[in-house]
C-alpha cells in the first residue's frame, strides 16, 4: 500500500516520529554524515501556483537524499493544456518515485493521489498545507523541546489551508489552539470539529484584545492567499485590526515565539520588527521546510 500526505490527518499516527527524524537527519547532514536515504529516488514536482521555499527545499532536500527533482509547472506540462489528472497520474507513476503536487484545488490533489500508484505529498492547496505546518511543529519542537500543553494561537485568516492545518496539527500535537479571525473568515466546521477529537482545548474568536495572552506561540500569515488576489481590497479592510505587532506580542509568554510561512506582507498580516524581531523564528521555520519534508519523504518512501 502506498501512503499519501494530502492532510494532517494522514500523518496523525506518526507525526512525532516525522519531526524527530527531521531534527536527527537535520543533525546529521549538518556533522557531515550521509543521509543518502533516498539513493537514485526521482521525485516529481507539480506546481499549479508560484513558490520559492516549497521548490528549492524539496529540489535541495531530495538531492540531500540521494535522490533528484524535476520541477513540473503546470503550463510546462500537458495538463495545463488539459490532459487529465488520471492519465498524467498514471504515466507520472512509471517514471518517478513519487509526486508533489502545489494545486489550485484540495480535490485535484486527491484526484492525482488516487490514480498515481506512488505516493503523493501535497505542497498546498486551498483546504491545507501539511508539510508546513509538520515544518512548523518541529520548529516549535526544536524551540520549546515538548508539544503538549502549549499554547498556540493563529491570528489572521482563519479559512486558509495554513489555518486548518494548524487546527489539525495542533489537535494530533495536543497543543491547544486558538483561532483569532473575523466571523466571516472563520475555519471550515469540519476542521473544528476534527481538532476538538483530539481532546485539545479549540478557540475560535473575532476578539483581538488579549487573544495573545498567555501564548507560547503566535503565528499569522498572508491576509491574500494564492487564488484570493480579486478579493485583495475587500480583505485588507476586513482584517486591519488583527496585525501581530509588538502590543500583541507583550501580551504572550516571555519567551513566546513567532513564526509565519512567508512569504510576509510588512504592515499587513505582522509589523516588520515582530517578523525580525528576537521573538521570531521564521527564518530557522523557512530552513525547516528542507528537513521536515526530507524525514516526511523518507518515512513516506518506506514500504
Ligand atoms: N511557505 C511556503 O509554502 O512558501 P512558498 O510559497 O514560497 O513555497
Ligand atoms: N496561505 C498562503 C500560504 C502561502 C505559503 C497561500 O495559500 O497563499
């Protein structure tokens, strides 16, 4: 059977196991020892939206391994001129060891898992994106030393896929999470109602005032996500009250931390002295992408 990372619920069994051999392959690769893991592996990569870090840290993380990257943009290959996902799956699957795929749409990526006959790994789509926030809670792992019992809380878009994977990632981490968005952009119910299985306390509200209170870790991202562009204006206003600043930041544990996905807007989402501020680790969360998903490859490649 082949194993698939489209949500975080697929990775719900295992998820510390994951960020354990992110930090020890991370570990090694940095002392010099080999981490060929994936010795003459060829990974493909489709991108149906723009990335800088989702790209290179795959590209770089698979030749790491042993292995090789072949970036696939949409327009490049044939299904931008509308070969069908089944059949791009299915010749895809007797030339690489496994596929990424960045997709418009959360259904496409299952369409393309289920006709592939190798693993598929979703590098986001417009419900999730896993390998980030496995990244990021490895971050805060590396950072905080343990996951239980901490207290994250998200500000900012609550509908976006960073926001649901949070909420799940949080809930199998049994971090409590806490959701800080306009009404009108709060999570999708069934990702509420996943998190809350996992026996985690679950907080979805639109009050900003002391949302950070009390927070080991504070995370926003873009109030634009990639396919939201014509909403742009509407979005802005809608969400000018919940910027991390340093106001919000006081409010937090001392030694809190900040992280975001990048990429980040100054002024909008976070102020630039939090984002680069000695709070924030979203540059450690950016070189992360690389080991997570080399231990998130390895253990999926695993028969
Ligand atoms: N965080 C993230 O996925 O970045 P890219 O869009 O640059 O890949
Ligand atoms: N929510 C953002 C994440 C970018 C990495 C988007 O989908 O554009």
């Amino acid at each position: 059977m082949k194993r698939d990372l489209i949500s975080m619920l697929d990775v719900k069994d295992d998820l510390e196991e994951i960020i354990d051999l992110g930090i020890d392959l991370k570990k090694k690769s940095k002392n010099g020892k080999n981490i060929e893991l994936l010795k003459d592996k060829t990974l493909g990569m489709i991108f149906e939206k723009s990335s800088t870090r989702t790209r290179v840290s795959f590209e770089t993380g698979m030749t790491k391994l042993g292995g090789h990257a072949i970036f696939l943009g949409k327009n490049d290959i044939q299904l931008g001129r509308g070969e069908t996902i089944e059949d791009t799956a299915i010749v895809l699957s007797r030339y690489v060891d496994l596929i990424m795929f960045r997709a418009m749409k959360n259904e496409d990526v299952k369409e393309l898992a289920k006709h592939a006959t190798i693993p598929v790994i979703s590098g986001l789509d417009d419900k999730e994106h896993p390998c980030q926030v496995v990244t990021d809670l490895m971050t805060i792992k590396e950072y905080k030393g343990d996951l239980k019992g901490l207290n994250f809380v998200y500000l900012g878009d609550g509908k976006n896929n960073m926001s649901h994977s949070y909420l799940l990632g949080c809930g199998i981490a049994g971090m409590n999470v806490k959701i800080v968005s306009p009404k009108k952009y709060w999570p999708d119910e069934y990702y509420v109602d996943e998190a809350k299985k996992f026996g985690v306390d679950v907080e979805i509200t639109d009050k900003v005032e002391d949302s950070t209170k009390n927070a080991d870790v504070i995370a926003t991202d873009t109030w634009v996500s990639m396919g939201d562009e014509t909403q742009k204006q509407q979005r802005l206003k809608d969400f000018k009250d919940y910027t991390v600043d340093d106001k919000l930041m006081g409010l937090a544990k001392p030694d809190a931390i900040f992280l975001h996905c990048l990429p980040a807007y100054y002024d909008y989402e976070v102020t630039k002295e939090v984002a680069h501020g000695p709070q924030s680790v979203i540059f450690d969360e950016a070189e992360n992408r690389m080991w997570a998903q080399i231990a998130i490859m390895v253990t999926i490649c695993k028969k």
